[in-house]
C-alpha cells in the first residue's frame, strides 16, 4: 500500500473555538478509512477542508508526497478528491443525467456531447452495479438512488479519493449492502474511501483502519479488529458506556389515541394511507416499522393535526377530534419530535433559550398578557436548568440553535417536547445522526416519558431501534398496516417481509 493522502497538524478555528485541533491522518491508496466521533467531534469540518470548502487556520495537506493548497471544491475535483455531503447537493428540478454532468469542466461553454456523456455515465454505472434512471427527475427516486447518484457524479469527475459523510443515515439496511459492496469494489481497484457513520456495527464491518476523533482532535487510529465496538466507543466518548437493555412494558388499559378507518391519498402507495386502524394506550411505545415513505410521514401529520384524514376518525384521549389544528393538538397534550429537525422542529436562527420556550411563550410562566411581555428571566433560567438536564453541549444558552451540532439540536427539541407534559408523544427518526452516547440518552428519555404513562408512537427507519424500543410493533407497507406483533421476542423475519408488503 501506498500513502495517498498525509495531514499534518491541522487546526481549524471558528472564533476562539477550535473545532479541529493539530490533528495528523493518513490515507493509504485502497483503503476504507473511518471516521469516529462524537456530535460535533469535527468529522464534517475536517472534510470540508480536504474538499476545499474551508481553510485550516493551520497545517499542510499533501497528496502523494507533494504538499497542495486546496482553495475551492472544483480545486479539490481537480485533485481527485470528491465528497457524498452529509446533506446532498443534488439540483431537484434536474435530471439525474443532468446532475451528473453539471459543472462538467470538459464540457465547453454549451455544447455538451450529450450522447458521448451518456455512454460514459452508462458505461460506469454498469461497471459498479448501480442502477440508476438517467431521465428520472431527483424528486421522483429515491433517497438511496439520490445517494448513487451522488457518488457516480463524484467517479465521473475522477475521484481517486472519496468522502462518505454519514451515507448510510437515511439507508434501508438493504440499501446499506448495496452501498457496502460498492465500496469494496472502489476498493479493490486501488480507490480510497473516508467513511463516516456513527453506527459501531457498519464500522465494524466495513472498515480497515479507524480513527477516532474526540473534541476537535485525533485521540488514535486503529487497525480492523484492533479494538471491539465497545473499546472504540470507549475512546471515542472518554468514559465507559454501559450496555443498554429496555424492558418491555404492558400498557395500562387507557387509550391517548385511536385512529379509526383512517385513510390519506389512500391511492398514493408512498406518501398515503389506506385505511389505518391503530391504537396507542397511555404507558407504551408503539413502533411502526417499515422502509421510509410508505406513509409515515403522513400517520405523524394526522397524529399531530398537521393534515386532516380523508376518511375514518381519530379520537384523542377519548373524544373525537373534530379541528385538525396543530396548535390545538398541542393543546390538547400531543408533543411532537419531527423527522426534519431543521425545516419543522427549529427555528435555527433564534436562540436556544427561545427554541426551549418556542411554544409556550403565551403561559404565564413566560410572559405578562399571554406572549405580550416576555419573561426574559424566567426564560433564561429555564433554558439554563434544560440544557443541564438534557446535557445540550453550548457554550451560552443565547447562542443560535444553528451553531450547534447535530445531536445537541436533537436536544434541544427533545427537551422542549418531552417537558410540555404530553400524553402522546409522536417520534420520527429520534435519533438519526446521534452519537452513541446521545442515542443512548434519547432512548432513555423515550423510556421514562412511557414509564410516567405517555404513549409514544416512534417512527424510525432503524429496524434495530424499533426491536429495542417497541412495546408493540406494527408494519406499514404502501400506505397500510400489514401486520401487529408484540414487542417480546418479536418474530424478526416476519417482520421483515411484512415490511416488504410480502
Ligand atoms: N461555521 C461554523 N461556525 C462556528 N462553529 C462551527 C461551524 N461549523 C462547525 N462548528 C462547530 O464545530 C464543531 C464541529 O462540528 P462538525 O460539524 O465538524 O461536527 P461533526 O463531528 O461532523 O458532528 P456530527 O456527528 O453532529 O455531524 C461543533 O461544535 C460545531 O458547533
Ligand atoms: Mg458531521
């Protein structure tokens, strides 16, 4: 093996914080390298310096022995370097062929050689597997295929050198083999891979050498097999994590909701719902298991009276909800964890402080005159008892939600929803993108919110996280309820094909 990439040093300052701290790496040609980290260790930072998007504050980067500058993302597709951003780029009104070749630096002024393109793109496809519709428009697939697309349009520009960060968070576990044996394809032909995945068991599985980010600095690299999850969740934290074991509960006979016949563009296979039927007791978590877009999105919307159902009803609590009305939802003690925490759950340039309070600034614990005159005070020493509670990561609770990473967002949220006193607690995706020890405590909140008698409806992608979590678990598949199983020894490879619609 051969060394493909060296950093020395690296420092990466944002004001007076250092999210990246003198840290050395390197990336040997062929090789999957991982990153680990906690939220907000500076994983995606570091790779925003390598695809050009910032510039260290300090250190050399050198490629094949020669140190470079890397000034601009189209700087680093010159160097053979290409990035699978934890958010994607893609343009959704484009096609995928024209996602592909945009910013295309062979083609020249308009002309495109259109024909010459497409047997190329085709040609590469064909030689990873991938199958991809080249016509399609990026809304009409899927979030796998957006996902395949985006690393084709990295290959096609010569990517000798690919980043992964966090592919694998909205994946099927399907589609995470899928993306796995292309990786050792790329592989095997000589290509390096930066990976990024808080999930120990894909780590373990797919990685060569592994390096461990703790606070902005590199705290080891280890060879495959060197240490087990539990070690590297060990480093990677700075204290030991126990194991964690959830007891299944029986609910108490209460109902805080129940969907009668209830159906939502029922002819729409992916964003409807045909004719649900479901019951949530006070005291348990019901897990709806399945892949994403199979509705969903849509069951949460109606829990939360975000949209009104077409057909059937839905009572809360025991009487029947007649105003689909999010605010009277709320009201009404329904709290809400969305699976969109930047578009739905935050306002991302307000304070954390004023996020924490976002939805009761009308009480009289916050304000004189139902939200005429707020109580800063009483906010501020509010926020400041939330984030010791939920042990959201700041540095002052006045800073703008934005600033911070992924998982103490999540927090934030989470906090605000779970000490409105719900009765119904509806979850998407809690902890999609959370580090371990932030996941560990989510769940740990979810568990505590049943044991004090909410009902909690989770969503989650996470097969594993809905067999851990669930009291009760029902498929959806196309729109529809295909199967209820109890959450003890729950039959797995049922479940499965229940979620396939099989
Ligand atoms: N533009 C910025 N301005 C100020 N602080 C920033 C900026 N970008 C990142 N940070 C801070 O730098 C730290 C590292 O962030 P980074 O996004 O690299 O974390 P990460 O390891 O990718 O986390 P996650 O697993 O949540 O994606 C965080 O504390 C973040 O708040
Ligand atoms: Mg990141």
């Amino acid at each position: 093996m051969s060394e493909l990439l060296r950093i020395e040093h690296i420092s990466k300052r944002f004001g007076d914080f250092y999210a990246n701290r003198d840290i050395g790496l390197t990336i040997e040609s062929g090789e999957i390298h991982t990153l680990l980290g906690e939220n907000g260790a500076g994983k995606s930072t570091l790779m925003n310096i390598l695809i050009g998007l910032y510039q260290p504050t300090e250190g050399k980067i050198f490629l094949r022995g020669k140190e470079v500058r890397i000034e601009s993302p189209s700087q680093a597709v010159n160097l053979g370097i290409g990035m699978v951003h934890q958010h994607f780029m893609l343009v959704d009104a484009m096609t995928v062929f024209e996602n592909i070749i945009l910013g295309d630096r062979r083609a020249k002024g308009l002309f495109v050689d259109r024909d010459a393109r497409r047997k190329e793109i085709e040609d590469l496809a064909g030689r990873y597997g991938f199958n991809v519709q080249l016509d399609r428009l990026i809304t009409e697939i899927s979030v796998g295929e957006q996902q395949r697309v985006e690393i084709l349009k990295a290959l096609y520009r010569g990517a000798e050198l690919l980043i992964l960060d966090e592919p694998t968070a909205a994946l099927t576990d399907i589609e995470v083999e899928g993306l796995f044996e292309v990786m050792e394809k790329l592989k095997a032909e000589g290509k390096s891979i930066i990976f990024i995945s808080h999930k120990m068991r894909e780590v373990l599985h797919i990685s060569d050498r592994i390096t461990i980010l703790r606070a902005g600095e590199n705290v080891g690299t280890v060879e495959r097999g060197e240490l087990d999850g539990q070690g590297l969740a060990n480093l990677m934290i700075g204290r030991e994590l126990s194991e964690s074991h959830y007891e299944k509960h029986e609910p108490d006979g209460r109902t805080v909701a129940v969907m009668d016949h209830i159906s939502y563009h029922k002819d729409s296979k992916h964003n409807g719902l045909n004719d649900v039927t479901m019951k949530i007791h006070a005291g348990e978590i019901v897990g709806i298991a399945g892949v994403d877009g199979n509705g969903q999105t849509q069951l949460a919307q109606i829990l939360t009276g975000v949209i009104a159902p077409e057909e059937g009803s839905l009572s809360l609590k025991d009487s029947r909800v007649s105003a689909f009305d999010p605010l009277e939802f709320i009201r009404s003690g329904t709290a809400h964890v969305p699976e969109d925490r930047n578009l739905q759950g935050l306002v991302s340039d307000m304070s954390i402080a004023d996020n924490l309070v976002l939805k009761r600034t009308e009480t009289e614990q916050f304000s004189r005159g139902h939200g005429l005159l707020l109580k800063r005070k009483a906010i501020s020493s509010y926020a400041a008892d939330m984030a010791e509670k939920y042990d959201i990561r700041c540095r002052s609770i006045e800073q703008d939600v934005r600033s911070l990473s992924g998982g103490n967002q999540q927090k934030v949220i989470l906090a605000r929803e779970m000490e409105s006193g719900p009765d119904l607690l509806v979850v998407a995706h809690p902890t999609r993108g959370l580090d371990i020890g932030a996941t560990r405590f989510v769940r740990d909140q979810m568990v505590a919110a049943r044991d004090r008698g909410v009902g909690v409806l989770l969503i989650s992608a996470d097969f594993d996280e809905i067999l851990e979590m669930s009291d009760r678990i029902l498929v959806l598949f196309e729109g529809q309820i295909m199967g209820e199983y109890s959450g003890k020894n729950p039959p797995i490879d049922e479940i499965s094909m229940a979620m396939t619609g099989k």
